[in-house]
C-alpha cells in the first residue's frame, strides 16, 4: 500500500501506518463495546445492578471527555511520543486492573485509567498523521480513522460475545490491554516521534482555556457541535441499553448480540457514503436536518418496540436512528469546525469532549431511568433528538453570505 506521494517527514503511507493510526483511532470504542456482550456474566460474578453496570460506560466517557482537553496542548509542547507511550501503557494498566477486579469500585477504577490512557491514544491518532503526511496520503490517512471509528464499535461486540462465551468476561481485559501493548511496540518500531523540537509550543493554560471559552462562545461553533453531540449521545445510550435490550428483552445470546451490532456498521456506512453526495446536491445544513428528521422517526419507532417487543420493531428504530446519524454527524462535524481552520485541533478537541460528555449523560440516563430498558431507550433517543433538532434549526434558518468549501460536508474526523 506504498503512496509515492511526497510527505513532510520523508515517510510512505504504508499498511504499517495505516494499522497504526487506525488501532490508535479505534482503542476507546474497542474498549467499551467489546465488554457489552459480558454485563449479565460481569453483574452475576460481581453482584452488580443494571443501573451499577451504566456506570462502566459513563465513567469511562467522563474521564475521557475531561482528558482530551489537555491532551493536545500537552503534546503539541512535549511531543507525540511521551502521550501516545504514556496513553497506551495507562491503557494497558487500566485493563489489567479490570481484569483483576473483585468488586465494582476496583472495575471502575481500571476503567477510569484505561479511559485515560485511551484518550491520549485516540486524540492524537490525527496528530500524527498530520505530523507525517500531507495532500492525498493525509486524505487517506484520516479516511482511514474514521472506518475505524465506525467499524470498532460494530464488530467488537462480536468479538467480545466469542471471547466471554468461551473463556470469560476477564480475558476481554486481557485481550485489549494485549493490543495496546502491542501498538506500542509498533509504535516506537515504525513511526516514534513526529513532532520536531523546533515546532513544538509552550504550555501556556490560560491561552488554551481562552481559546476553549470563545469557541464555546461562538454559535457558528456551538450549535452544530452541541446538535451532533446529543445525537452522539443517544448513540451511547443505544449501546447502554443494548444488553438488556436484546439478551434479557429478547433472549438473544451474547454471540448474538454482537451479530447484530456488526450489522449496523451498514447502515452506518451507506449514510457516511451518501452524506457528502447528498450535500453537493441539496446542501449540508439542509441534509444534515434530513438526518435529524429520519434520527427522530426512528426515537418515535422505538416506543412502538417498547409496546410491541420484536426483533423485527427494534430493527427498524435503531435503523432508522442509525442512518440519520450517519447524515447529520459527519455534515455537521464539518459544520462547526470549517470557520476555525486556524483553531483545528482546539475546535476539535472541545467537540470531541462535548461528543463524549453527552455520551456519559445517555449512558446513565438510560441505565437509570424506571422503566423497562425498551421504553427507557426510547424516551433517552427521542429526547436526544429533539435537543440536537433545536439546537440544529438555527444553523438551517441562518443564510450565510458566503457559502462553505465544496469540501464543507465531507466527514471530518474528530479529536487530536
């Protein structure tokens, strides 16, 4: 997979790289969704409630959240190398800790670390590979990213439902502070680090912070980011939900489980296809409200499962939430960070802690609520949906003067 493509540091875009970047991208979605599969063994070893293990996903999205504020700026003044060695090795603890757990503290002790340790990976996934390449191999490189981010969270259920069937829930701790290790061998064997000396920038907090205020500040930024977050976060609270969902309202086995999820990557996939394809034709603002009119239709659809529980009902719902997703998250990615070219990775680091802050609010929510988990996963996605629509519909209405970059609803990674 050579690219003769001239680069800044002199290096190809190879198949080593690429697994590289891809592994770094995709550690915090494997993490969490390979251990979906194992709730009911983890709650019935460890005495753990339904409601107890939502907190294995929150916690880990809440310190993931806070840790790539700092990420970046920590990096862009100490290099790549100490984060991503640092990052990976935390990771690695974290799950060793996991996989020793005796009780719920101790679990989310290791989950906490290995979210952190995640983080520093995940985020700087970009980084590198803006470090490394540019013109078509970048393109390449970051295309590569996100099939990663949305390939780990379908086929690692799948995954995860092998292992615990056939070895326990504490293997799949084993197995991915393994791959984290390995990344770090493969890290320092093939790339090392990427950021020189002389480009490297003082760690001065308070220009940060400033930086991450008038962002925040700023509807052009706000609005889009904030619309793609609450439907981001109903996309966690679907993955909280998931287990009690199929394996205890549908009876469905963990290698089940983990069939079905590995089926949404589909969906997810088609919608990412059409998404730009759509917007050169109809605009992004004016796709990117499609997605969220199909997202809501499938928030609405998934009451009719909770009154009716069917394979053939929830299918449908978390189809169509799934599509509508998959239009509005990469358009309106694209929207809240194409006025901010010069402030990239801050814009992008805040909306990935406002993408994952949500996340941490769907995953307690829908574990929480009284109802049963059908009905709570409805009202947790409908809800999500009506926010990002009234958080979106400004961005629609607003006519700018200036029309964005034919590049504008191409899907854009986010972190780093």
């Amino acid at each position: 997979m050579d690219s003769p493509t001239a680069t800044p540091s002199g290096k190809r875009l190879n198949g080593g790289i690429l697994f590289l970047l891809a592994g770094l991208a995709a550690l915090g979605a494997l993490a969490t969704n390979i251990i979906l599969p194992a709730f009911p063994q983890i709650g019935s070893e460890l005495a753990i409630s339904s409601p107890e293990l939502g907190l294995l996903l929150s916690s880990f999205f809440i310190a993931f959240a806070i840790g790539q504020l700092f990420v970046g700026p920590l990096a862009d003044r100490f290099g790549r190398k100490p984060l991503v060695l640092g990052g990976l090795i935390g990771f690695a603890a974290g799950s060793t800790i996991s996989a020793l757990a005796g009780d719920l503290s101790m679990l989310l002790l290791g989950r906490i670390v290995q979210a952190l340790g995640a983080c520093a990976a995940s985020v700087l996934a970009r980084a590198i590979a803006r470090d490394l390449f540019d013109g078509e191999a970048l393109g390449r490189a970051l295309a590569l990213t996100m099939i990663a981010g949305a390939v780990a969270p379908g086929f690692s259920p799948l995954l995860g439902g092998v292992l615990s069937g056939a070895f326990g829930w504490r293997v799949l701790f084993v197995v991915v502070a393994v791959f984290g290790l390995a990344l770090a061998w493969h890290y320092v064997a093939s790339v090392g680090e990427t950021h020189a000396v002389e480009r490297r920038t003082p760690l001065a907090f308070s220009s940060v912070a400033s930086t991450y205020r008038d962002l925040a500040a700023d509807q052009r930024f706000l609005l889009p980011a904030l619309a793609v977050s609450f439907v981001i976060g109903g996309l966690y609270s679907f993955f909280a939900a998931a287990p009690g969902v199929l394996m205890n309202t549908l009876a469905l086995s963990a290698i089940q489980l983990g069939l079905s999820f590995a089926a949404t990557v589909l969906v997810v996939f088609a919608a990412g296809f059409l998404a730009p394809r759509l917007a050169r034709r109809h605009g992004d603002r004016g796709v990117g409200l499609l997605g969220l009119i199909v997202a809501l239709a499938g928030g609405f659809a998934m009451f009719g499962f909770a009154a009716w529980p069917s394979f053939t009902t929830f299918t449908s719902a978390i189809v169509l939430y799934l599509f509508g997703m998959g239009l509005i998250n990469p358009l309106g990615t694209a929207i809240a960070l194409h006025p901010f070219g010069g402030q990239a990775g801050s814009a992008s680091s805040l909306l990935g802690f406002l993408q994952m802050s949500c996340a941490a609010i769907g995953a307690f929510v829908a574990s929480s609520l009284p109802f049963s988990p059908p009905a709570s996963l409805a009202a947790v996605l409908t809800m999500a949906v009506v926010l990002a629509i009234a958080a979106f519909l400004p961005v629609f209405l607003r006519r700018s003067r200036t029309a964005p970059s034919g590049r504008a609803g191409e899907p854009e990674p986010t972190g780093g």
